[in-house]
C-alpha cells in the first residue's frame, strides 16, 4: 500500500542505511504541517521542513544519481537526513536549539566516526555559521528552509 501511495506522489519513502525501518514523509510538507496545526514546534518538524525544501536539489536532478537516507542506532544516535551522491555522504541533524546539545554533536560524531569522508550539518536555531571540524558545521536552520 506504501508503494502504491508513493507511485501516487502522495509519500515518499525515505529508508535507512542500518536497519529495516524506514520514515515516511507526506509529498506535500504543506498540506503536513497544516494537518498538524504547527510550524516547527520540534526537530520532527524541522527535519519534514529540512527534507521539503533540501530534497528537490537531489530529486529532479538525475545526473547528481543521489539518493535520500536516514540513519539511527539502538544507541538513540540520530541523523534523519543523509544526502548521498558520488561525491559522498551529507548528514543533516535538525535541532530547535541556539547551543546544540551534547547528543547532538555525539550523533553527529558517530555519523562521522561510521561513515568516513562524509559530511556532516547541524541545522540549529542560532544565529551564525560555525566552522566545528573540516567534516562538520553548525548551519542556522533558516538559511537551509
């Protein structure tokens, strides 16, 4: 039936890299926020708002041969959005937060610490783009809806 739904330009199925279990976004990110009643209340919403506007760059262009994943362990790590191309792997991890929290920079180090040579963009609700390492930036989430 999932299938189906997505043939149908309703979903979008976004799997994961580790495990079996696989995040379901609606198509239309507006029609999800409406039925929710709120705009970015949570990192849920800020990854359906991340995934809304960042996807269309790697979805309609078939030359980049991109692919859009997830990646969360038993551990609580969580990278919702993992951009993956020839040129390598970007991991967004959303936060509401000004200062990101300690997991977050540990989920952010175990994405990198797994996937070497990747990337790595902590979009949090500050105000400046800081440099953490060569692999890993803190982007205000505003400048990536």
């Amino acid at each position: 039936m999932l299938y189906a739904l997505e043939a149908l330009f309703l979903i979008r199925i976004v799997p994961a890299i580790d495990r079996k279990k696989h995040t379901v976004f609606l198509e239309d990110q507006g029609m999800a926020s409406w039925l929710k009643e709120s705009v970015f209340t949570s990192a849920e919403d800020l990854t359906r708002g991340l995934y809304a506007n960042l996807r269309q760059e790697y979805h309609y262009r078939p030359q980049i041969g991109a692919k859009i994943f997830q990646w969360r362990t038993r551990n609580d790590v969580e990278v919702p959005l993992i951009f993956s191309s020839r040129q390598g792997r970007l991991g967004i991890i959303p936060t509401l937060s000004e200062e990101p929290a300690p997991k977050t920079l540990g989920s952010a180090r175990s994405f990198l610490a797994k996937f070497p040579g990747s990337k790595v963009v902590i979009a949090y609700g500050g105000s400046r783009i800081l440099y953490k390492t060569p692999s890993m930036y803190l982007i205000p989430y505003w400048l990536l809806c």
